[in-house]
C-alpha cells in the first residue's frame, strides 16, 4: 500500500543539516569507522542478487542506471531502502547524518544504492548531502554514466571497447547510452517511491 502523503506527518525536523553517503567494500569496513559511520548506520548490500551486465558494461560501476535497475529488481531491495530510512532516523536530532551502503568489492550494488538514496535526499530538499566512495576498487573504475546522458559517452564503456577493439562493436557503446537514458528516469522514480514509503514508517518525512 502506498505511503500517505507527507503532508500527513509533522514537518521533517531541522536537526540533520548534512548527509554523507558512504560507499565500501566488505573487507575495508574500517575504512568506513573511520569516517565515523556506526556499524548500526551500514547497509548490508550482499544479499542483493548482483545485477547482470551486458559484457561492454563490465567496466561500469553502479553510477550506470543500467546497473541500478538490476538492483531494484533485485529481491529484497526494499529493505536496504528501510535500513537506511532507520538510519537516518536514528541521527534525526544531529547536525551531520552519516550512513553507508557496502557490498562485495564497492563496486555496483553499494554503489547503485547509494546514488539512488543520493538523488531521492536530494530532490526532496535535504541540504548539503554527499557520496564518497572508500573502495579501492571503485577508485580504479572510470564509469561516467552519471553524466553520459548529457556527455554522450562513458569512458568505462569506451575503454571497454578499445580493450576488445578487434571483437566488439562501438554500436554497443551507442546502444548503452540509449539504454541509459531511457531506465535513468525509471529508476529514480522506483527509488523515490521506496525510500518515501521507508521514511514514512520511521515516522520521519522525506521533504
């Protein structure tokens, strides 16, 4: 069943005037204390079905909405959405709300998670919210889906292709950013549905 409106519930408190999003790998955890995340305020990203690529999105990380929508499909998802409406709703009363969304190497499903709470926090009016990522294997990507709408191309998928240059298509690459633009609106619109359903069982307002 669909959340009430917001205007239902008592105006979001002014307490958290800053998000940081935190992206890791299982293994780096720490890296994640010491940017002062509590373990309590971790998504588990693991259990997640790991989204099938097709093989000139292998480079890519989970910036590529293509990626993020085999993450919504995965089932499950709507929980890591509650986890982090409840972690956010355990910090409800301090200026700098910290959360954090990990998987197996940092890559793709923490990665998708963690652009889609980002987007949903943004358009909804939260001040000041910011991602950084703390995987060593995310810092060796260079996926630029997030901006390839608009710049017409992804280095990741591009690399891909000069890599198999003798074996694929750059049709493929055109073929990715179609698929790209098309599922970006689609998958922000399925996250903003979950993460306002979450908030609101929490008791706390997304705008």
């Amino acid at each position: 069943m669909a959340a009430p409106p917001s205007a239902d519930l008592p105006p979001r408190p002014p307490f958290i005037q800053k998000v940081t999003i935190y992206t890791g790998a299982a293994t780096q955890l720490d890296k994640l204390r010491s940017k002062g995340v509590e373990d309590h305020h971790m998504v588990d990203c693991t259990g997640l079905r790991r989204p099938e690529l097709p093989r000139h999105s292998r480079w890519c990380t989970g910036d590529s909405a293509m990626i993020q929508d085999g993450v919504l499909r995965s089932p499950g998802v709507e929980l890591l959405f509650d986890y982090a409406a409840r972690a956010l709703a355990a910090q409800r009363q301090q200026f700098h709300a910290r959360v954090a969304f990990f998987c197996n190497h940092g890559k793709h499903r923490s990665v998708s998670m963690a652009n889609l709470v980002w987007h949903v926090l943004v358009e909804s009016g939260w001040p000041s919210v910011d991602i950084i990522h703390t995987s060593s294997d995310f810092a060796r990507t260079d996926c630029t889906c997030e901006q390839a709408p608009e710049r017409g191309h992804c280095r990741a998928v591009m690399a891909w292709l000069e890599h198999n240059q003798s074996r694929y298509s750059r049709d493929e690459h055109h073929q990715h950013m179609q698929e790209e633009s098309v599922l970006r609106d689609k998958t922000r619109a399925r996250a903003f549905k979950l993460m306002r359903i979450a908030m609101h069982r929490v008791k706390m307002p997304l705008e």
